[in-house]
C-alpha cells in the first residue's frame, strides 16, 4: 500500500506542470473542434448561428459539383507532389551526406528555401513567372526559344508552376529528417560490407534504404497530410484559377465561409477533410505496424 500511494503522490505532483498545458490544449484545440462541429449542423453566418439544419450542410455537400472538383484538385496536388517530394528529399539528403568540402554549402542550400514565409515564394514565383519580362520566360528567350508560355494561364502549366515551386519550397525539411537518419546508419556495417566486396549500390540497397523505410514511412504520411492542407501558396500565385482548375478544397472552403457568409456549410466541408486525414492517417499506421509484425 505505502508503495502504491507513493506513486500516487508522484503522480499528483505532475499535475501542476501538466495543467497549464491541459488548459491551453481544451481551448486552442478540443474547443474549436466541438464548435466547429456545432457550426456545421447549423445555418450559420458571420455573425451569428440562425437556424439548426440538422445534416443538411453534409446532403448539400454530397450534391456540390464545386466540392468535388476542388477535393479532386486537392487530391492531384497529393499525387503529384508526394512521391516527388519523397524521393527528391532522399535524392538531396544522399548528396547532403557526400563527405566533400560543399558539403556544408550543400546542406544550407537545400534548407535555406524552407524557412522563408509563403509570401515570399509566391511573390518569387509570380516574378519569375510573369509572361513577358518573367526571369522563365527571359532565359528561354537566351537560349533560343521563342515561345513565351502563359504560365498562370493554362491549366497544365499551373499546375506544373505550383508543384515545383511546393518542392524547391518545402523540400529541405524532408531533406533534414533523411539526412538525420543516414547519420545514424552505423559506419561498422560500410566498412564490413566493402571487406566483404559490396559496390556502392549494393550498399545502398541493402545497408541505406533499409534503414531509411522508417523514417521514409513518417515523411510520406507527414507529406500526404500537408498535401491534403495545401491553400496559400495556390492562392497567392494562381488564386485557384484558370477558372477554378487548381483550387484546392481548403480555398474553396475559405471562399464558402468568409466570402458566401456561409460558415455552417464551410464547416461542414471542413469536417470532410478532416474524415477523409483520419482515415488516411489510420490506414497508413496500421500498414505500419502489420508491416512491423
């Protein structure tokens, strides 16, 4: 008994300290979470709720063209970015990890994009974007090409612009996580391995990328769900255009709430997106574990 009640004691003793964050959790997280699921059963404004509508936001949603179309662009962004990013990442981290004297040049370099501010890519991209004078269009003019393509004005060209610009954007973090991982790959299984007269992609194949599968697991998932919540930097360089072709759901979602009034419906849709990481996220973790069984 003495020794249970100590442990109770240590115990309360954690309170104080986990307080204050329990406080803050309940109120930036699991009450915005409730209300926005009350928001959604509700006819709902700027202002003030007017009417329970009970699930007639979620039947609306179901019959909304415009959700569907920015789900699926939503979607191809996931599909275009996320195994790019994944084995870009991989790439630069191997390159980063080279003991060279550019080594530490190199390493900089692939991170420094990462810790600018949305803004400031965007404006980078919408400058050197521009269709007449934009630095794109003035290299191809050098090198003697003569097209001057509209980049923010066609659909396939939009969309090309937006996902290199995610990648040189968002790559160095993903970078680091691998870079962190081949520092811990330990060197007596290299040195074993060219004993045993192992060639360099036979390292890599049966020492690096094994060793990379976890981590690569948390980055792809990591990745997805960042995918799934891509908004400002679609808003800022294409306003989700031409004519609605790369507006991702979350867009479409701050349209409905803030420019329609229309909260209830827009919290609705948010909740969707909200199922739809869930599931994703749960299928992912559980193919982790059976794989680690």
């Amino acid at each position: 008994m003495n020794s249970k009640r100590k442990a109770w004691m240590q115990d309360l003793r954690a309170i104080p300290f986990l307080l204050p964050f329990f406080i803050a959790y309940m109120i930036f997280t699991i009450f915005p979470i409730l209300k926005g699921l009350e928001m959604s059963l509700y006819d709902w404004n700027l202002v003030r709720k007017l009417e329970f509508v009970r699930l007639e936001n979620y039947k609306d949603m179901i019959g909304d063209q415009f959700f569907w179309d920015s789900l699926w662009n939503t979607t191809l962004f996931v599909i275009l970015t996320t195994p790019t990013m994944v084995a870009l990442a991989l790439g630069l981290a191997l390159l980063a990890n080279l003991n060279t004297k550019f080594q530490t040049f190199l390493r900089g370099s692939f991170f420094l994009p990462s810790i600018l501010s949305v803004a400031v890519i965007s404006f980078l991209a919408i400058f050197m974007l521009q269709p007449y004078n934009g630095l794109i269009n003035s290299v191809l003019h050098l090198i003697g090409i003569e097209a001057e393509p509209f980049w923010m004005a066609d659909k396939v060209l939009a969309w090309v612009s937006i996902v290199v610009v995610t990648l040189w954007w968002t790559v160095g973090f993903n970078m680091i996580l691998f870079l962190a991982s081949l520092q811990d790959i330990p060197e007596s299984l290299y040195e074993a391995s060219e004993i045993d007269g192992a060639t360099r992609w036979e390292q890599f194949r049966y020492i690096t990328f094994p060793q990379l599968i976890p981590i690569g697991r948390v980055i792809l998932l990591l990745q997805i769900l960042a995918s799934y919540k891509v908004f400002a930097q679609i808003l800022l360089i294409t306003g989700g255009g031409p004519s609605g072709s790369t507006r991702p759901l979350i867009q479409y979602i701050y349209e409905v709430g803030f420019t329609k009034n229309n909260l209830g419906y827009a919290a609705a849709m948010s909740y969707a997106l909200f199922f739809i990481l869930l599931v994703l996220s749960i299928v992912q973790l559980k193919s982790q574990r059976s794989e680690g069984n």
